[in-house]
C-alpha cells in the first residue's frame, strides 16, 4: 500500500479555474475538425440552438451570465414555488380530466381513480356531447366533496355548472370553509375557443360571492391552453394570460362595481391559471418560473405584491399527442408532468396516451394517473423544494422568457387589452404566423416526432376508441404537431383499403452494407412517414440487377438510390437507366443535391422539405384521400 506524503496540498484546489476564453479554443478545435473553421464567440455560436420567441440556447452558462435575484421560495417574485415548502409536503395535485355525457360513466372512473391516487377532478359540462350541468350530482356521486377538489370546464355554461356545485355543497353538509373547487369561469378563453362574446359581469358576481362566502374557491380560470393549442409559443402563452388575468383584475376590482368591487388582495385569490406542459423540459420549467415573476409584477403593481403567488394548474400539452404510435404519448407526458412539477405547478393533469383517439379508456386512464404517482413516490420529485433553481441554465432562461412575454404583453395592452386584441385579429395572426415557422420546421424535420416523421411503423394496428365528443369552434383554430404526417398516413390508408397494399418505392442501394445502410435507413424512414413502404430486397443491387428487382417489389414508379458518394460517382448512372428500363418514372437521390447531377431526377436529403416530398411523391402515385 502506497501512502501518499501529508504536504499540506489540495488536489483539486491546486488545479487553476479554466476561463471561458479556454473553454472556446477547445471548442474551435472539436469544430474545425468537422470542417467549421470559426473561432471565438462564433465558435459558440455555431452549437447555439435559435428558440421561439427570439431565444437562444447556448452550449454553456456561467454564474455571471445568470438572472437577477429569483428570491426565496414563497415569497415575492415567487420565481422559486408559490409557497415556503413547495410540494415537499404532498407533492402536487393530482387532477384528471373527465369528458363524456354519461354520468355513471363518469361517476365509475372517477371513483377508480380517486381511489388509485388522483386528488382532484376536472369534469366538463355542457356543450354537445359533454356532461349534463344537471347530471353534476350524479356524476360526483359517491365522492367526499370535502377531501376531492372540484375544477369545472363549463364553457357559456359556467355559471349554471358553478351554482350547481355550490348547491351540492350545500345539500351535502360541506362547510363552506372545507369547500375547494375551481368554477372555470373564463369568458375570454371561451371567446378565444368559440368566438362567442360572454360578458364579465357573470363572472364578476360569481367571484364576488365565491370571496365571501367560499373562502376554499376559485371562481375565475386564466386558460392559456387556447392559445398553445392555436400554435402559440411559450412567450405568447404567457403574454396572453397575464393579459387576461389583468382584464379580470381590472373587471374585478372596478370603480364600476361600486360596493360590491373587490378588493386587489381578494380579486388575485379569485384567479386560477392553466398552462400547457410539454416535452420539451427545460422550457416547460422555466415557463411555470417565468410565470409566477410575470404574475408577481402584476400585483406588485397593483400594490399587493405580497398577494402575487400564481395559482398554477399545468396540463400535458394536447399540441404534441399524436394519433400515430400513442404509446409513446406516455414518454411524452411523462417528461411534461415531471418538467411542469420541477418547475413548480399546483395541480398536474396528465391527458392519456389516447387522449387524440377519443375517450380513454380504463388503462390508459390507470397510466395517467400513475405518471404522477411514480414521479412522487418512487422518484421523490417533490421532495426537493425548486430543484432547478441555481441552473445557470434554467435561470436565464426563464429570465429570457419572461422578458419575451412581458414584451408580448404590453403589445396586447397598447392594442386595447385582450378582447380588442381578439375581435382585431392580432392575436390570430400573431399565432398563425408563429405556427407557420413552426409548421416549416416540423415539415423539415428540424422538430422531429418519433413514431411519426421518425421510425413510422406502417404495421402498427391502429387504436380503437369511442369518439370523443366535439370541442368548441368558432374561435382559434387548433393545431396537432402531427396533422401534415397524419394527412399523408390517410392517403396511404386509404390506399391500403382499396387495394389491399402500401404505396411503395424500391430503395436501390449500391454496394456492401457499410456504404449504404446510413442512406437507406434515412430513405426509408422519410418515405414511411407519408405511409410509403420502402421496399429495400435485395439488400443491393448494381446495374444489371436493378430491373429485376424493381420489377419484383411492386413499387409505384418510384425508386431511390441508396450509397456512398464514391459508389454514386461510379454507378448511379447506370443503375438509374436500369430501373428507368424497368418503368420507374422518377428516380431520387439520397444524398446532397448536385451529386451525379443528370443520372437521377430529384433527391432526397436531411433538411429536405419532407412533408411535400411526400405529397408530391403521392400525387404522382396517383393516391388521392
């Protein structure tokens, strides 16, 4: 055994601080031995990611790069959790969301899931298919209105679905004290889903008994969801609810009122706020952060700011469920819950994996429930008060972010508050026009969706649920991540119905394995993203047995080449005139456009603009919806 001399020293003390001048010169390094011959802050910024809302990722933080003081949980700005302990003491509310019109369906699974670990319940009432308001008592049948909190999506409806639950509260014995429930009133939201104008003065009176009476209720929801699910960003999703909570504010507190105003302190207790959670996790946590400074500055201004802690519900994004591959909408909403947890949500809801496909059913209703479950007892998530807080990372952009939203906030403000900003068409606009980038970057796999535009799997057996009943319209319009792939997968389907097979297309890859394989799996995963088989045997071909085999796979007309440059340079030529011979009409290129310029017809490469290669490859196919 070697013992080391006691001279006093500290290894890692010893060793001196790397600057970030250091850190650059190795990045240079690593870059110029891919080709990127940069250096200094360009060396950083070629592995910057560019974010909605004008934001940038970048590949390192430091303590000096980092925000303004966030404060301490629980108090003001409340960027660190609306209250001391955060979720330490229960972790967040569990809360699932019941849609259907049979009341003794709904009664049955919320009982299930009230007694496997859900804690609250969000019912929605009214409109075609929905619940019955009168149906309420039977569908909370059973359940102890004391322990299980009430949230209410009662759209035109909230007052009737609001003085429902009051009175069942009434009849049931609950003290008033005990009651805890969110009634939903949101009028600009429903003027946002449906484009039906709802006064505030309905809302107005249920808020001012809800204060004087119920001290355990909400009676006003800020829903940002219409405005995610439109196509907005994080920033506008934020702008926009702190918009709508002003207006409420303002209606609430309102000389108009005469007597019966409330006061700053009660009219903010009165305001719940609903937030998308998505899978992207670092966004999603600092958004929840970024939201409650945002909500702090209000009422700082309003003269309450000791008032300012944001009552947060989150909900796993509806935007990024695909109706391709459900299942991985359980790795989607498991990143989501555990992002808006960290980032420090009241309530949690996370929509089933089949939530696209119509009603849940009992299992995946059992997974829903359980993504919170295993995230707080089996990972100790909310154990730990505001773990992200201190990233240098995290912190700043949640500066950013709120930034970016309070921007976004005061346009809306400059244009006459939020329903002028409706009723004008700014805020369309402004969501379209983000939804359309989006929608580019989408459509080029830039943002991939695994299961969908990445590893499609075209023998999946697809879902069969009951049809869900129709949400409002009229109003913004609602996007899907996946609605341009999902297009493209019902022409195949169709396709598939009518002729008993795929569309399909022949990869023709040239030489051994290692030359084609990389081309190939990326061909095929392209083309089975639109619901084209790629048809890949034999696994090689040349130029004098390229026709036979095409001939032998049944493609559509369609083939592509599939190799290195080097093979390309000595065989493309002849291998595509050997499948032209054979009757493909168009013949694509894997690879960089301009490679055997004049031997093939199009190519197809990353970056390409997938969504209308494959429409465009269809069409030539001749398959229509």
């Amino acid at each position: 055994m070697t013992v080391l001399p006691d001279d006093g020293l500290s290894l890692a003390a010893e060793f001196p601080d790397a600057t970030h001048e250091q850190w650059q010169r190795l990045v240079e390094g690593v870059l110029r031995k891919s080709g990127k011959d940069v250096s200094g802050d360009a060396a950083e910024d070629a592995l910057s990611t560019k974010l909605e809302d004008g934001l940038t990722t970048r590949p390192l933080y430091t303590a000096p790069e980092t925000a303004d003081e966030t404060g301490f949980p629980g108090f003001a700005p409340f960027v660190r959790g609306g209250s001391p302990a955060g979720g330490a003491a229960g972790g967040w509310d569990v809360r699932q969301r019941y849609l259907g019109s049979d009341p003794a369906r709904v009664n049955e699974a919320v009982l299930t899931d009230l007694e496997n670990g859900v804690t609250s319940i969000w019912l929605s009432l009214g409109g075609p298919g929905g619940l019955p308001v009168d149906a309420l008592p039977r569908a909370v049948d059973g359940v102890y209105l004391d322990l299980a909190p009430v949230s209410l999506d009662a759209g035109a409806q909230y007052a009737d679905a609001s003085r429902a639950l009051l009175r069942l509260y009434a009849e049931r014995g609950v003290a008033p004290e005990a009651a805890r429930a969110s009634l939903g009133a949101d009028p600009l939201g429903h003027e946002a889903r449906t484009g039906e104008v709802l006064e505030l003065a309905g809302a107005v009176g249920l808020a001012r008994e809800a204060a004087a009476h119920w001290p355990g209720v909400r009676a006003l929801a800020v829903d940002a969801l219409p405005y995610h699910e439109a196509g907005g960003s994080a920033a506008e999703e934020l702008g926009l609810s702190l918009a709508t909570g002003v207006a409420y504010l303002r209606a609430l507190t309102g000389a108009g009122n005469g007597s019966s105003a409330l006061g700053v302190q009660a009219a903010l207790g009165q305001l719940e706020f609903r937030y998308a959670a998505t899978a992207d996790q670092f966004l999603t946590i600092a958004k929840f952060r970024a939201a409650r400074r945002l909500w702090a500055r209000i009422a700082e201004a309003c003269g309450a700011p000791e008032a300012g802690a944001q009552r947060q519900h989150a909900v796993t994004s509806p935007v990024m469920m695909t109706r391709r591959d459900p299942w991985v909408n359980m790795l989607r909403t498991t990143v989501a819950c555990m992002a808006a947890g960290v980032g420090g949500a009241d309530s949690v809801t996370v929509l089933p994996f089949d939530h696209e496909l119509g009603l849940p059913d009992a299992f995946a209703r059992r997974i829903s429930r359980n993504t919170s479950t295993i995230l707080l007892e089996e990972s100790h998530l909310a154990r730990v008060i505001d773990p992200a807080g201190g990233s240098y990372y995290v912190e700043q952009l949640t500066d950013e972010l709120a930034h970016a939203a309070w921007e976004f906030f005061q346009e809306i403000e400059k244009a006459g508050g939020l329903a002028a900003a409706l009723r004008s068409g700014l805020v369309a606009d402004r969501l379209a026009a983000t939804w359309a980038e989006r929608s580019k970057k989408l459509a080029k796999r830039r943002e991939p969706i695994t299961g969908v535009s990445e590893f499609p799997l075209l023998s999946e057996k697809p879902l069969d649920r009951e049809p869900a009943p129709a949400g409002p319209t009229g109003g913004l319009p609602r996007v899907r991540r996946d609605e341009a792939y999902e297009a493209l997968r019902a022409r195949s389907d169709a396709h598939l119905a009518a002729t008993g097979n795929r569309p399909r297309i022949f990869l023709a890859a040239l030489g051994p394995a290692a030359a084609h394989t990389a081309r190939a799996t990326f061909a095929a995963n392209l083309f089975q993203a639109g619901g084209i088989e790629a048809v890949h045997d034999p696994v090689s071909v040349d130029a004098a047995t390229a026709a036979e085999a095409y001939a032998a796979s049944g493609a559509d007309g369609m083939a592509v080449l599939c190799s290195s440059d080097a093979l390309y340079e000595e065989q493309a030529e002849a291998v595509a005139e050997a499948l032209r011979a054979a009757g493909a009409t168009t013949v694509f290129l894997a690879g960089k456009p301009g490679t055997s310029a004049g031997a093939v017809d199009e190519y197809v490469f990353a970056g390409c603009d997938a969504v209308a290669v494959l429409s465009s490859v269809l069409d030539r196919m001749g398959i229509a919806l």
